[in-house]
C-alpha cells in the first residue's frame, strides 16, 4: 500500500470545478485506489475526466440563459442602431425631407419597432411639428409615447400630442384641401379619439352632458362625439348625430368643433348641429358668433388663393337665429325667425 498523498494540485482542480453532488466520496474513493497502487497518471485522468464531464452537464443545463444572454446583447446592438436612425430621421423631417427621403423613409417605418421609436424621440423631444407629420404617415399608438418607463415627462407628453391634433386641423385645410377634407366618421377609431374622452347617446334617449369647461351639450338619440381638452384649446369631434352646445366663454381657450367636414369656432355661443350624410350638416346659430371653415369652395364662399396656388375657402360668419345647410358641393344660408330657431331645437322637448 502506497503511503505517498494524492496529486494536490489535482484535489485542488476537483474541489474547486468539480460540481458532482458526491465530490467528497468520489476523492475518498480516488485516494483508496491510488493508495492501493494507481499511478499518478491514473489520478490525473480520473480528476480530469471528471471536470471536463461536469463541465459539459453544466453548459447543457444553462445552454438557455447562455442564448438568452447573447440574444439580449444582439437586440441591445440592433436597438441602438434603430433609435440612431430615428435620431437622423427626426432631424430630416425638421428640416424638410427631399424626394428622394420620403421615399426612403416610408420603407424604413414598414417595422413596427422603428415607427414605435420615432414617435418615442418625436414625443421625448417635445416636438408635436415633427409628430403632426409622422402621425400622417402612419397611426401612432398611444402606448408609444405614453409607456411606463416614461412617466415622469408624462404631462409634457400628453401635451405634445394634444398640441398637434390642434396644429393639424388647420393644416390640413390647408395642405390637403384638394379633393378636401374628410372628418366625421372617418376620424373614427383614430389617434384623436384614443386620446379624447368620447360621450355617446343611445337610440332611444337623448343625453345631457357638462364638459369640464362649464360648456352644456345636449346630445340627440345615436349620437357620438369625443372630447379634447389640453393648452389654449377646447376641441370637440361630433362623429355622427345631432347636438346642441352652449359654449362657456373662455377668454384663454377658444373652442372648436369638427364635424360633417367642417370646423366651426367659437368663444361662447349657442349652436345646433345635425350631421345629415357625409360632409354634410345642417347648423343652426341660437345665440352669439360662430366662424365656419368650409372643407370645399361653394358659390357662396369664393376660394382665397395662396402662394403655390393652393385654394382656401373664404370662412363664413353666423349670427343669432342664421342658419348654414351644408351638402357636398353645394352650401346655403337663410335667417330665421325666433320661433324657426326654436323649432331646431324642438327634439329636446
């Protein structure tokens, strides 16, 4: 029997690599052979032999956190590879892009993760300009620019994008005005309704509602409109039916309202308004001014040129107990007596 102890730096090697669950009995059983005449050569494989195969069972058992791992790393990269172009397209649109980059950058927005992070940047950086454009190439998902992770500049945030639904609606009278401007039910299931507050009648009563202004509706059977209240505006989207506002004055705020192609301003009023058809709404003045802006030129309204020879229509003035009719292609407007303005009215009972 030998009486010399096993290799040391082999005990170490096991003791240190060695993840079996019986270790202690595998260097008992070790130390007996060699002491019963195994070579040192002999331990030496032993030791080895057990590492390597413990290291082997380790590296299957965690091969998944091991692909999580460089999976993650792999995403971080082509993560800061998107927000840098997003960065650079933010910058572009800024500035005005050429011919060539729109092109180019509606192929790069076919990805959801780039259109999620250019809207993030646009809405980070404050810039509802920049947000106005993207959001009319594609629809922005308000979770975008309203996550978790961004909850301290929220307000700010929320902000922004009320300021470009505001900012847009004026320049898509003017930017879009040929063939026109289509609101109504096809703003329906937008942006602009994810974001406002949205009241709806059913088809058997009427409904009676304050705003938060201190503004009275009285909404008609099956009627739907959707609220936006934010900065120096009051904005209001009658989607489909019949209802009458009586405006708060708001000497900081001005109120609008878009409905059958229209929109109509005001500082404090009272005025009915009935969406018969597409692009078309019959609106009726009780009390105070109201301005209309015509989505198309009638023969009542001549266009204003401006520069680039796009046209705008001339926007009308109502007064108490005037009454505008409104269809595709046509418009008209008559005064009435107090008992016709009344009349209106009269579904409210």
């Amino acid at each position: 029997m030998r009486c010399a102890a096993p290799p040391r730096l082999a005990n170490w090697l096991l003791e240190r690599f060695g993840t079996t669950s019986r270790l202690h009995s595998l260097l008992g059983d070790l130390a007996e052979e060699y002491a019963n005449g195994r070579s040192r050569g002999w331990y030496w494989r032993q030791a080895l032999g057990t590492v390597a195969l413990d290291s082997v069972r380790t590296l299957r058992t965690h091969a998944h956190s091991l692909s999580f791992i460089v999976t993650s790393v792999t995403g971080a990269k082509r993560r800061d590879r998107t927000r840098e172009d997003a960065f650079a397209w933010v910058a572009r649109v800024r500035r005005g892009l050429r011919a060539d980059e729109a092109s180019q950058l509606q192929e790069w927005l076919k990805r959801r993760s780039h259109r999620e992070c250019i809207a993030r940047l646009a809405a980070e950086g404050d810039s509802p300009e920049t947000l106005a454009v993207l959001g009319e190439i594609f629809l922005i998902n308000p979770e975008w620019i309203d996550a978790p992770q961004r909850r301290s500049p929220a307000i700010n945030v929320l902000a922004a994008l009320a300021a470009t639904f505001i900012s847009a609606l004026p320049l898509i009278y003017t930017h879009h005005y040929v063939p026109g401007l289509i609101l109504g039910p096809a703003i329906e299931g937008s942006f602009t309704e994810t974001m406002g507050t949205v009241y709806a009648s059913d088809r058997r009563t009427t409904r009676r509602v304050v705003l938060a202004d201190g503004t009275h509706v009285v909404m008609n059977r099956a009627t739907r409109m959707i609220i936006l209240y934010i900065n120096n505006w009051r904005s209001v989207l009658l989607t489909r039916g019949e209802a009458t506002f009586t405006v708060a004055r708001d000497p900081l705020r001005g109120f609008e309202l878009a409905a059958g192609g229209h929109l109509i301003r005001t500082v404090a009023g009272t005025f009915n308004i009935h969406l018969t058809g597409k692009d078309a709404m019959e609106l009726t003045v009780l009390e105070g001014t109201v301005t209309v802006f015509p989505a198309h030129a009638s023969a009542a309204g001549a266009p204003v040129a401006l520069e680039g020879g796009t046209n705008l229509p001339v926007p009308r003035q109502l007064n108490a107990r005037q009454m505008l009719i409104s269809e595709p292609g046509t418009e008209s407007e008559k005064s009435l007596s107090q008992l016709q303005a009344q009349a209106r009215i009269a579904w409210q009972g």
